[in-house]
C-alpha cells in the first residue's frame, strides 16, 4: 500500500509536466481518481487486517487516508467544484433575466408572484444541504449526487416546454432547486477536505462558477432567446449544465476520514456559540442578497426606462464583477487568516450600497451601483462558504455543518425577494422603503457579528 502511494507521488510530478505542456488535465484527472480508488481499497483492507489483529493498534493513527492536502490532486477538484456551481448557483444567479422575461410574457402575474420561481430555487439548493450533506458524510456522496444531476436535467427540460405560471414554478423552480440543493453542499464540503493551507482560496475559485455562470446564461440568453425563442435557449443551457455536472460526477471523489461511517446525526457539533451567531448573521445578511438580484433590472425598466438588452447587461456586470471579488477576498483571507473579518468588512459595504441605491436616478449611477453590488457580493457568497468550512473542524461532519448553515440560509432566500416585492407593492411602486429593509437587515447582521467578536474578546481576557 505505501508503496504503491509514494510511487504515485513520484510519477504525479512528471505526469503534470506534460499535462502542462500538452493540455492534457483529463488524463491527469483520471490518473489521479484511479490512483486514489486503489489507495482507498488498500486502506481499507489494511485496516480491516490490523483490526483483526489488535483494535488499539497505533498504526490506524499512521496511515493516511487519502492524496496529500493541497496537491495537484485538490486542484483538479477545485476545477470540478467550479463546474458544479457553475451549473447550479451560476444558473440560479441568472434568474434576474427569467424574471423579465416572464414577467412580459406572463402579463397576468405579478413580479411578485414571479420571484417566488426563483426564490424556491435558492431555497432548496441550501435547504436540502443539510440532508445532502449528511448522507455524504455517511459515505452516499455519489448516488445523492447522481440524484441530484438527474433531478435537475429533468426540471431543466421540463420547463422549456412549461406555458403557465404554475408548469414553470414546479419544473423551473421546484424541480431543479431540488436537484442542485442535492449536489452543491456535499461538493463544496468534498473540495474542502481536499485542502489545510489554501482552502479560502480553493472555495473561491470552486464559487466563481456562480459568478462566470451568472455571467454567461444571460449572454446566452440574451443572444439566443431572438433566434431560437425562450424554449430552446432554455434546452441549450441544460445541455450545458448536463455537460458540466457529467464531467464532475465523472472525477468528484471524497476523501474517506475514518474507519467508521458517519450515522447519528451530530447535533453536538452544532452547539458552539460562534457556530449559532454566525448563523443568525448568515440568515440575515442573506435574506435581502436575491432581493437585489432580482429587483434591480426590474427598478431600471421601470424607473430609468432601461431596454431589454440594457436589463440583460445589469445582471451580466453584478455577475461579472463577483469574479475578481472573490478572489481577491479569498486570496487576503488565506495569506492573512482573517475570513470572517473580510465578510464583516462586506456586510458592513452591502448596508451602505443598499441605502444608496434609493438615491440613484441615472443610467450611469445604476451601472456603478451594479458593479459595487457584484464586487461585494461576490465577496460575501465566497466568504460564507469559506467561514462555514473554517467552522467545522471535525473532517467527519464537515458536510452536515456547511449543510445546517446553508439550510439556514435557505429560509431567508425563500422569502427575501417577495417580501421586497411585496414591500413595494405595498408602497404604491416605490422602492425606497424595501431599500431601507434590505441594508437594516444587513446592518444587523453585521451587529451580530460585532457582539461574537466582542464575546471572544472579553473570554481570551479572562483566560490571560
């Protein structure tokens, strides 16, 4: 078994020279994954061999369960981890340009009653995190991963033939939302234990999926819905999605931790205090994001009377602009160790954006808006990943912390973008009270966060 392992750590090097030189990361890939399943089958029966032999052995301590943390190995998964979100938050992140879309071509419905789509999509893609990442601590990471590919494919294609409001919210919203929540939470925990030193920076470049995703549906929408109709643009972007997610299920391995599988459901882990105040921030920092998303290209066609190609490129620059945001939050978060404080420092600037944005009232002032929306943002959806990992010290429940986290966040946005919508209906059409909500919200969050700081301050005095 060990040798077996250190001749894979002496062919690697060679075999990623030449993977540089000729293009070939697919074939790197597949070494890598078959190299990892024999160790893993070696592993194993090594340890059922000591256990028969002495249960207390100390070798079980020694041996190695997997590929070294941050080899080329863990990036090969950071790619694959990015096109998985790409897939599934990317996609969701475009909803801003369904909803216009709908909105004109359901007359009858409310933009309200239209958010819900995308809302219930969100929501289930953090609501079923938990559930999806507790089977996949418990070793089920690929069938709830298939599950969740086939669910999503089929929600996809379903809804390029949907023609009512209620066809489009169960297969565009239900049935995808449940796909994608069954396969990004246990992704994002299985890219994690890939990596000790550079995970921050890992999970970044896994989430600029959402944000290159978001930027590139609604120019693919945007360019195909003239020539082809909304029916086939929508089956163009499932096909991409059915490329992607086949790609990743194809070379996605976890990492086996232990011996034993995960079974009760770790509540224990779930008590720390800054676990639960981290929460209580994340639901509401949360709560008002898709709000934004949603609302914006809707306040410029309505208010700045922006055309339909001036909305699509609304949603592209918030996108766009997450890119460098989260890599550069996540870069500074790795080489200097202050995560949360970086996702204080963006909850603190998402308040200030939110309250200027009743005062902005030219085309030029929108777009900046949008661009200083996308950066922090951005910023925020990596770093909330990258916290919740951090918060989770146990490698064996890793899945289900990230997984609480997000289902925590999965209520806030069910029900952010309709209670904005609704907010605004109830102020005849005008949007600065649900502003005001959304930056109160986030400033609050941001207070939570401050008491936690504050809390551990006063109990690193009193141990000193």
């Amino acid at each position: 078994m060990l040798i077996s392992w250190r001749a894979t750590q002496y062919v690697l090097p060679t075999l990623q020279t030449w993977s540089k030189q000729s293009h070939g990361w697919i074939l790197t890939a597949i070494f890598v994954s078959k190299e990892q399943e024999k160790y893993d089958v070696s592993i194993n029966t090594d340890l059922n061999e000591l256990s028969d032999n002495n249960e207390s052995n100390p070798k079980l301590d020694r041996i190695a369960p997997g590929p070294p943390k941050d080899s080329s190995a863990s990036w090969i998964h950071a790619l694959l981890a990015f096109l998985v979100v790409f897939s599934t938050q990317g996609y969701f992140n475009s909803f801003g340009t369904y909803q216009a879309v709908y909105t004109t071509q359901l007359p009858d419905v409310p933009a309200t009653q239209i958010s819900w789509i995308g809302s219930i999509q969100v929501c289930l893609v953090n609501f079923l995190g938990v559930l999806a990442g507790h089977l996949a601590d418990a070793g089920h990471f690929r069938a709830i991963f298939v599950t969740g590919m086939i669910f999503q494919l089929v929600g996809l294609f379903t809804a390029s033939f949907a023609v009512t409001f209620w066809q489009i919210f169960i297969s565009h919203g239900l049935c995808v939302g449940i796909g994608a929540g069954l396969i990004f939470a246990p992704t994002i925990a299985v890219l994690s234990s890939y990596f000790e030193r550079h995970g921050s920076f890992a999970i970044a470049l896994a989430t600029c999926g959402g944000a290159s995703g978001g930027t590139v549906f609604p120019a693919l929408l945007r360019e195909l819905i003239p020539l082809l109709g909304l029916s086939w643009s929508i089956r163009v972007a499932g096909f991409i999605v059915a490329t992607f997610l086949t790609i990743a299920f194809a070379f996605l391995r976890p990492i086996q931790n232990s011996q034993k599988k995960v079974k009760a459901f770790p509540f224990r882990s779930l008590k720390d205090l800054h676990y639960i105040l981290f929460a209580i921030s994340a639901f509401l920092a949360f709560w008002p994001i898709y709000f934004g998303f949603y609302y914006i290209s809707q306040y410029a066609k309505d208010f700045l009377h922006f055309n339909s190609d001036q909305t699509f490129n609304l949603v592209i620059i918030m996108n766009a602009a997450g890119i460098p945001a989260r890599v550069i939050a996540s870069l500074l978060a790795d080489r200097f160790g202050i995560v949360k404080e970086i996702f204080m420092g963006g909850l603190a600037l998402a308040a200030v954006i939110f309250y200027c944005w009743s005062r902005v009232l030219t085309h030029d002032g929108l777009y900046a808006l949008c661009t200083a929306f996308g950066l922090v943002v951005g910023t925020l959806q990596t770093l909330f990943l990258a916290v919740s990992s951090s918060l989770a010290k146990d490698e064996n429940t890793k899945g289900v912390r990230i997984g609480v986290l997000c289902t925590v966040t999965s209520f806030s946005s069910l029900t952010g973008a309709p209670l904005g919508g609704a907010i605004i209906h109830l102020d005849h059409e005008k949007y600065t009270p649900a502003v005001m909500w959304a930056g109160t919200s986030i400033l609050v969050a941001f207070s939570v966060l401050i008491g936690g700081k504050v809390h551990e301050h006063i109990l690193a005095k009193r141990c000193n």
